[in-house]
C-alpha cells in the first residue's frame, strides 16, 4: 500500500470478527435475550427491554466473573476472559441495527450490568464507551443514557469518574461489612468505609446521582434495621436506590422476600427522603438473567437441564 501525506499504516494486521448469534429468546414482556458467540467460541449474554418508549440494552463486559458474589449465577461459571472493546461495542451496534430496521422504538440506554465487572476491564471498557458516546463519529448514544455498574473496584471509581460522563451505579446490598463480605467477596479488599468514601469523591456531573443497586434477600437484608443502616450509609451521597427482589433459581442459597416486607422497606426508605424504586422482574420466562442462557448451554452440552430465572434491570 502506498502511503500518502498524513497517513499512517497498523503496524500488523488486525481482524475484528463479528458477533454470531447462538440463539435468541423472546419473553411475554417483550424482552429478548442474544446469546453471542465469539470467534474463539465462548458466549456472552445481551438483553434488549423494552420500556415505555425505547429500548434499553443490558451488555456484557467479560464472559463469566471473576468477582464470586454468591448470588450471582453468572460468577458460579468463574472468571474465562476479558472482552475486547471491539466485542462489546459490538454488542451495541449489532442490536442497534437490528432495532432500527424493525423499526418502532429506538435504542437509547445502555447498561453495563450484563456478565462480568466493567471495571476489572477498564480498559476496554472505557474505549468502548469513547465510541458508543461519540456524537460524530460513533454510535451517538448520550452518556446520559449510559449506566456502569460496579460490584466496588474502589481505584477504578476514580478513574471512571476522570475519563468518562456516564452514570455510575455500585451494588450495595447491604449496609453492614459482615453482611456485605458474606454476599460479596470483594467487601474484604474493599470495604464499605472505603466504597461509600470513593462514592463521596466520585465526580458527579450537575444535577445527577449514583445509583445504588440492593438485590432484596430474605432473613439476609430485608429487616428495618437494614433498612436504617442504609438510610444512615447513603446519607452524605447524593444517590438513589434500585431495590432489586431476589430471583430464585435452582441451587441458590437465597430466598425472595414477602412482598409486604419489600413494600415495607421501600417505604421506609421513601419516608426518608429517598428515590426507591423496586425494579420488577423482566424475562421471566427465557431465563434472561445474567449468566443463565450461558449456563444452559453448558448444561445442556453436558447433557443436564437448567432451569430458567428472570432478570431485574434498571431503566
């Protein structure tokens, strides 16, 4: 190749391989869940919800988890990979093609709630998210409209506030370190004083807040003494709470509280000036929760059963 004035060649090849779709499933709710596979063979998970008037996508950062929270069905699979930010741009753009020729609602939120942690891939993830916000030349997204939740890498808070606009959410679910380190490995390394100091320091833009996501379990979370310890915690932030019910599925440890005593919660929390919202399962019946097509996969190629969960996401 001839090279001309202000140009410059790779100094290798490169191949950028897209995403296959393995199968797709569709819910009453009219959520559909992508199961992609990558050119090496493994599988990530996508979600298109649809809500009111657009969709919002739930992508993936990594296939599998490395971060072992015990109620997640995605970390049972353990860590495999990091995702390129080529593989999860591609997540986007891919659905974003395939809503715009159905025509109807458009794409318009993004979330990284999907497999794995974004921020044990920040790389990656920050360069994806440099294109999927880009005006001119990328998918136009606004970071408004984009949310990255973390499990609580503490050092890379900072760095996500630094180089990027778009909205942080942290999963909490509960406002105690014994409880917290008992659900979530990483309330060893990093924990809740540190967290909850990292969330005051995060660099918010006007008129915006961290979310703090708390999957409801029961007999583990869900008292009125939890319920005080987390108006308390979150008191110098300005934040907002997603109460996420507990899923059930096979093999869990955990149990889905009584309605009264999520009700009741919540209104606690409202009585104390917080936003609180209960966000209510979608795809139900295609298993859209994180990890679980992927699970049923790998059953099924052993030649087992998986049963099918629901997802809970935020809008």
């Amino acid at each position: 190749m001839v090279e001309r004035p202000g140009q410059t060649t790779l100094s290798r090849p490169f191949v950028n391989p897209r995403l296959q779709v393995e199968s797709e499933a569709t819910s009453r709710d009219g959520s559909r869940k992508l199961l992609f596979r990558l050119h090496d063979g493994l599988h990530i998970e996508t979600v298109i919800i649809p809500e009111k008037n657009h969709f919002t996508l739930c992508i993936s950062s990594q296939v599998g988890c490395g971060q072992g929270c015990r109620f997640c069905m995605t970390a049972k699979g353990g860590f495999v990979r990091n995702l390129s930010a080529g593989e999860i741009i591609s997540q986007v753009r891919d659905v974003q093609q395939r809503v715009d020729s159905e025509g109807g609602m458009p794409l318009t939120n993004i979330v990284f709630m999907g497999m794995g942690e974004p921020l044990a891939n920040y790389q990656n993830v920050v360069h994806a998210l440099d294109m999927i916000t880009d005006g001119d030349f990328g998918l136009k997204i606004s970071t408004r409209r984009v949310t990255v939740s973390t499990a609580g890498l503490v050092p890379k808070m900072a760095d996500l506030g630094r180089d990027t606009r778009v909205n942080l959410a942290v999963s909490l679910n509960a406002a105690d370190d014994n409880t917290r380190t008992r659900l979530m490995p990483i309330n060893r390394k990093y924990p809740i004083a540190d967290l909850m100091a990292a969330c005051q320091r995060y660099p918010l833009p006007p008129r915006r807040k961290i979310t703090f996501e708390y999957i409801l379990m029961k007999g583990i979370n869900d008292s009125m003494a939890d319920a005080r310890r987390l108006v308390k915690l979150l008191r110098p932030i300005k934040s907002k709470i997603n109460l996420i019910p507990f899923n059930e599925y096979p093999g869990s440890d955990f149990e889905r509280p009584d309605q009264s005593r999520i009700s009741r919660f919540q209104e606690f929390l409202a009585d104390h000036h917080y936003t609180a919202i209960v966000r209510h399962s979608k795809g139900q019946d295609i298993g859209a929760a994180c990890g679980q097509l992927r699970a049923k996969l790998r059953s099924e190629d052993r030649g087992q059963r998986t049963e099918d969960g629901c997802l809970v996401m935020e809008d």
